[in-house]
C-alpha cells in the first residue's frame, strides 16, 4: 500500500509539471500494460490518464469536443451511474469497472477531439506512441500461442501481478478465464476474445497513422498486431477482418454516393463477408467452424433467457449484480460455464440488464451516430486513397461494438480498448475537419511535380 500512495503520488507531481502535450504522451505509452497499485482500484495508467484528460478539460483557449458520438457516450455514463440506485450490494464492484471505463472512453474520446482540431498532426504523435506497448502485447500474444506453459508462468509471476493485475492471480483462484484453454492467449489480457479485439483495433489505427504519415515501418508493426490479434484464438477476429476488407473495397463507391447507398453498401458487404467466411472455415478448418456452432448456439440461448428476464422488468432491468443473483446461477445449474453464465455476451441487452431501457437505447443510438459521422466523413473525402482511410477508422471505431454484439466486452472494450478507440474517431474527427496535407500527401504530391530545369 506503500508503495501504491508513494506511486500515486509521483503520478500527481509530475502531472502538474509537465506540459499537456507530455501528458497526452505519456498516457498513449501506458495504454499496455496498465501498471497496477496493489490495494487502490486505480491503476497508473488509469490514473495518469484521467488527470490528463481533468486537466485538459480546465485548460483555456483550446477548441469544443461538440459531437454526437461524445454526447451519446456521456449520456449512456450518466444512465449508468444513474442504475447504481438499483443495483444489488453484490454488483457494486461490475458497477465501478463498467461505469469506469465509459468515464475513461469519454474523457480520452474529447481530449482527441480537441487535439484533432487543435493539431491534427500530434494525433499521429499520439499513436506511434502507444506503439511500444503494441508491439509488447502482440509478441506475448504469439508466443503465449506457441508455448502454452510460457504464458502460465506469466500469469504466476510477480511480474504479471504488476502488469496484468489482481485478475491474473483470480485465474487460478476463483475467476477462470478462456486464456486457461491452450486454444486462446491473451498477452497482458486474462480474455483472449478482448485481446484479439485490442490487437485488431489497434493494426487499423496504425493502419490509418502509417498511410498519413508515410512511415513505411508502421505498416510492419500494423501488421505484427493482425498476427498477434489471430494468436489470441479469437474467432470473431476472423469474421470482423473479412468484413473490414470488403468495406474497404466498397468505400470509393460509398464516398461516391448518398448516405443511404453508404448504409445498403455497408450492409451487404457485412452479409456478404460473414456468408463467404462462414463458407471458407467451414472447408478449411472444419473443427474451428463447429466450435463457432457452438459458441453462437450458447449465445442465442443467453440471448433469450435475457429477453425472458428483460419483459418482467423491462424499464429498470435487473440492476448491476441482477443478473448474476437472478440468473447466472440457474445457467450455471443447467450447464452454462464460467464467464457465460454470469453475462448475456450482448452489449446493448448488458446495458439493458444493467441500466434499465434507457441505456440500452443509448447503445443503439451510439452505433447509428458512429455509423452515420464515419459515413459522412468517407463521403467528404476526395480521392478513392483517402475513403478507404477513411473507411479504416470507421471499422476501427465499431470493431469493439460489433464484437460486443456477441461478447460481454462492452460498446468500446475495456479501458485500454477503449483508448484506442477514441484514437479511431479522432483521426474520422481529423478528416472531417479538411487539415493541411499530411507528410505522405505532401511527399507524393513534391515526387509528381516536374523537375525545374
């Protein structure tokens, strides 16, 4: 405890000393790992984090955050915090990591909208700096993969206690998690699923940062966290990647035409990728597709006992701690395991459990108003280069909630996730804004004119 308090208050020091621009630094280095404080619920990064984005909000003289997405996010918080009025004493603890990270998604999503404004190109700045601890994850992903006993040993050690958290020694304990199946690895996370969604949000906003800035070696990192992101075991990687690619093969066509062609474009190439894929593992890796079978067949079965239990309390749900008490263990009497049992793997029906009807409303709203910014963006831009860039960050910004549809991750993942995301929309927010023409453009653009005689 000691050393937490003495930790804590470094952090404090050095906040108020460095410039703002540092601090927006420092926190992109922290996102992995998250550096934790035994005995305190915050974390360093956690904390450097929101003081960052605390102070950020009280400095003068910087642009308005004013947008859709950060007004339905803040709104969806504060029905959240709203729901602690009914919650059960024993879902105070969900209560605080759900309401927590949506404080820090929200704070961090408005500190990159001023900065994409401000200065678009420190968001760049910003991203190649969350690179080290990229890449750190992506290679624990790979070779926890390969070596199964390599990751136990991680999870054992001190070191993991630090840079994983109280969740790591919990595996063992009385919180199993799927990174226990040698078919999953999961890095610095104890959820192979959420460390797959990480590592695939964070190679398309390197993706986005590497075609601005003209950095041909963070194509490489971009593409050492695709590797890492398949290493973890995740299969819904799999499917959300195959429907990225024919949304980007889509996007000149979108930035061409109106928004509803954007939306009907969009969805058939979803159904298209998910048919086509389905066709394609089903041939290749015939065991892989019959687990899927059976993770949606478990799913869909959540997903009722969760409309069953929604229609007797349909405007306050159950309350955070409801579902575990009411529900989790009669699943888990009649079969349902771990983790499955103790969450409907659904974000907007979670939220609906949670937080009443409203938030779950909220949810939907949130992906219509993402879907409807990125649309637009990506009919703003000029040339077919700049749409699929475009198109980039918009399947950056809902991976996490097209991933939470199936998964009890959330609408943007955890706090780390959830940080990336928000650099997602930044660089939709950059764009949007017509800035000076990046490196790479203003490179291309010297390469084509003539030479001066």
């Amino acid at each position: 405890m000691i050393v937490s308090l003495a930790a804590i208050a470094i952090v404090f020091l050095v906040a108020f000393v460095v410039p703002h621009r540092v601090r927006l630094l420092i926190a992109a280095l922290l996102v992995v790992p998250q550096l934790d404080t035994p005995g305190l619920p915050l974390t360093v990064a956690l904390l450097w984090t929101i003081l960052t984005c605390v102070l950020g909000l009280l400095s003068r003289g910087r642009s308005r955050a004013d947008s859709p997405v950060l007004t339905v996010a803040s709104l969806f918080v504060i029905v959240s915090v709203v729901s602690l009025l009914w919650a059960l004493p024993s879902g105070q603890e969900e209560a605080y990591i759900s309401i927590s990270r949506g404080v820090v998604f929200v704070l961090w999503l408005r500190e990159m909208i001023v900065v994409a404004r401000d200065d678009p190109e420190f968001v760049d700045k910003i991203t190649l700096w969350m690179v080290p601890g990229i890449v750190l994850q992506s290679v624990l992903s790979i070779l926890f993969r390969l070596n199964p006993n390599l990751e136990e040993q991680f999870l054992r050690s001190k070191v993991a206690a630090i840079t994983v958290g109280p969740s790591a020694e919990a595996l063992y304990i009385d919180a199993p998690n799927n990174v226990l199946d040698p078919a999953k690895a999961g890095g610095f996370f104890v959820n192979g699923n959420v460390a797959s969604m990480f590592g695939a949000i964070a190679a398309l906003v390197l993706l986005t940062a590497a075609r601005r800035t003209g950095r041909r070696w963070v194509y490489l990192v971009a593409g050492l966290a695709i590797l890492g992101s398949i290493a973890t075991g995740s299969k819904t990687a799999i499917f959300l990647a195959m429907g990225c690619a024919l949304a980007l093969l889509f996007a000149p066509r979108v930035s061409k035409g109106g928004a509803l062609l954007g939306v009907v474009l969009a969805g058939v190439a979803v159904v298209a990728s998910l048919s086509i894929v389905d066709e394609i593992v089903q041939r290749v890796a015939p065991d892989f597709h019959s687990a899927t079978d059976v993770s949606l067949d478990t799913r869909t079965e959540l997903w009722a006992v969760a409309l069953r239990v929604l229609s007797e309390s349909p405007f306050f749900g159950l309350g955070f701690g409801g579902w575990a008490e009411e529900v989790g263990l009669s699943l888990g009497n009649a079969g349902f395991r771990g983790s499955v049992a103790y969450a409907p793997h659904n974000f907007i029906l979670d939220a609906w459990v949670n937080s009443g009807i409203a938030a779950a409303v909220l949810s939907v709203v949130y992906i219509g108003v993402a879907v409807s910014f990125g649309l637009r963006v990506i009919r703003q831009q000029q040339s077919a280069r700049d749409a699929r860039t475009a198109m980039l960050c918009l399947c950056a910004a809902l991976w996490a909630s097209i991933h939470g549809l199936g998964d009890n991750s959330g609408a943007w993942g955890d706090h780390r996730t959830a940080m990336v995301v928000a650099m997602a929309f930044a660089y939709l927010y950059v764009m949007a804004s017509d800035p000076k023409p990046t490196a790479a453009e203003h490179n291309r653009a010297s390469q084509s004119k003539p030479a001066s005689r």
